[in-house]
C-alpha cells in the first residue's frame, strides 16, 4: 500500500531540503517493481494554501493544512527556511502544526520546522538535531530540548529531526528505509549517485569533510591522496607531493590539521573504504586493498579508531 506523506510549508521554506525530500521518495518508484502503487502520496500543504515563495522568487503551490484529508499526513513533515521566525509568529500557524503533528504516525522537522514543531510542543523532553547556525538559539528558546548540533539525524520514538540542506536526502533514506526495507533506500541511493547511504550515528560534518575545510594549504594533497590510495602513500611521497622536506612537511602538517600524515592518509582510506562498503560491489578484503590497506585486519582496526 502507498504511504501519505505531508509537506508543512511557509514563505521562505528552504526548497533544498524539500527537494530533496521529494526527488528520493519519488525515485523509489523507479527502482521497485513497475507494477506496484505510487510509494508514496504526497500533499504540499502550508496555513492558508496558495503559492509558498522561496529564494529568488521560486514557488510552490500548496492546499490549506484545514483541507487535508484525514490519514495524507501519515507522515507530517514540517520543512526548515529562513521564514521560520515569521512563521513563529503567528499563532493560529503554530496551533495548526500541533493538530497535524500529534495526529500523525509520523513526525519529521527538518532545520527551521524544529522551532515550529518545538513552538507546537511537539518536542518536550526529545533528543532533537539541530543545525549549528541555530543550535544555540533552539536551546535556549526551548529549555525542555535536548539539542545536538552535532548528528546528522535523531530518531526519539516516532520523532524524526534533521538539520536540514542536503542532510535532508538522509532523511528521506531513513523514512525509506523504514518503509521499505534497506536494500530499497541504497537503491534510491545509488540512483541518486550518492556514494555513501549514511546512518543516524554519522556526524553532520565527516572526518574527511572537515580535513578539506581547515587548510587550502594542503587542499590539492588531499586531492592528490584520495587519488592515489592503493599506493604506499609514506611519509617521503607526500612531502615530495607537497613540495616540502619530510621533516617540514610533518610538523607543518600537525600544527594546520591537527593530526599526523600518516592519521591523516588513514582518515582518507576509512572513508573511501565506507563508501566502497556501502555500494556492496566487492567484499571486504577487495575494499581493503583498493583502498590501500595490507589486509582485512587492518582495515577493520583502522574502521574502529576512525568510524567508532
């Protein structure tokens, strides 16, 4: 049978994350069985209907939340953008939000629709994600919440949060995944050439991420690195790479990134490794090599010190 799903939306809603949300639920349709229903059934709803306005003068058109039927918000998506203070403020909005969301099987608040479904008291006492750039201003408006700015998706019950942008692909996996099983949401996510299917336990912002943003400096090593993984990659070749002495190259490397080369390199192949792993394309001991560890052991160990 098809799944009801239900957009809340307001001007300015992000349309990233509602994008996203709908491009992966409707591409489960094109990798299920052509002769099944429509996976899912979508409404796009705001408070009083009618054109919702995004960036540069995007819109959507939407039905009024009063004019759902019942059961199409099942699942009761509220959806972040930069009008969630506006949307705040207006009452009769919010009341609108804690009838849907307290009927619903399902709750998800992407980015801004965690204040509006906070505002709805649709949150006390929950483990809510949070985007860093309102972590802090969640908390303290709502004191009853457990923010983490930190994960990249929290499930607490039949609450599902998110913060938001492309995390929101994560979201829709997640809600596909519990639908339809696993192998349907890697599907979706091989379609959608996402290299990496990630779980509620991956941080919003990966290891490998985070070593790109911290120094241009070493930026076209890194790329140099990921390219050349199978190779021994020791100290001597990235010095060289980088144009620098071995003993240099190692000090000037700890003092801007932070860790080792060699933790580095490690970070690199863990992460290539995951995202070999997740395509399930070769077995283990393949992975490892591709990737440039000696064997299975070691890739195994390395996974526990990066991954956890």
């Amino acid at each position: 049978m098809s799944r009801n799903v239900c957009f809340f939306l307001y001007d300015q809603t992000n349309f990233l994350t509602l994008g996203c949300i709908l491009e992966a639920l409707s591409v489960l349709d094109r990798v299920r069985p052509p002769d099944k229903l429509p996976s899912y059934n979508v409404t796009l709803a705001s408070h009083a209907g009618g054109r919702i306005g995004g960036a540069y003068g995007v819109g959507v058109e939407t039905v009024p939340i009063g004019a759902v039927g019942e059961g199409a918000c099942e699942t009761f998506i509220i959806c972040g953008g930069w009008g969630f203070e506006t949307a705040l403020g207006n009452p009769d909005l919010v009341r609108c939000v804690a009838e849907e969301g307290r009927v619903a099987r399902r709750l998800c608040a992407v980015g801004g629709g965690v204040f509006l479904a906070a505002a709805a008291g649709l949150l006390d006492g929950r483990h809510v994600a949070a985007h860093p750039s309102v972590a802090r201003q969640l908390a303290e408006r709502f004191p009853r919440l457990e923010v983490d700015s930190d994960s990249l998706l929290i499930r607490d019950g039949d609450v599902l949060t998110s913060p938001g942008m492309a995390s929101s692909v994560d979201l829709a996996l997640s809600l596909i995944e519990a639908d339809y099983g696993y192998t349907a949401a890697v599907d979706v996510a091989k379609y959608l050439v996402i290299y990496l299917k990630r779980s509620f336990y991956d941080k919003q912002l990966s290891n490998d991420l985070i070593l790109q943003g911290m120094s241009d400096k070493f930026g076209p090593l890194h790329d140099w690195i990921r390219s050349n993984l199978k190779k021994k990659l020791s100290l001597e070749a990235l010095a060289e790479q980088a144009g620098m002495s071995t003993r240099n190259f190692t000090r000037v490397y700890q003092r801007q990134m932070g860790l080792s080369p060699r933790r580095a390199v490690e970070v690199f192949r863990v992460h290539a490794a995951c995202r070999a792993l997740t395509l399930g394309r070769d077995q283990i001991p393949l992975v490892a090599l591709h990737c440039g560890f000696d064997s299975e052991r070691t890739l195994l160990r390395a996974f526990s010190r990066i991954i956890g």
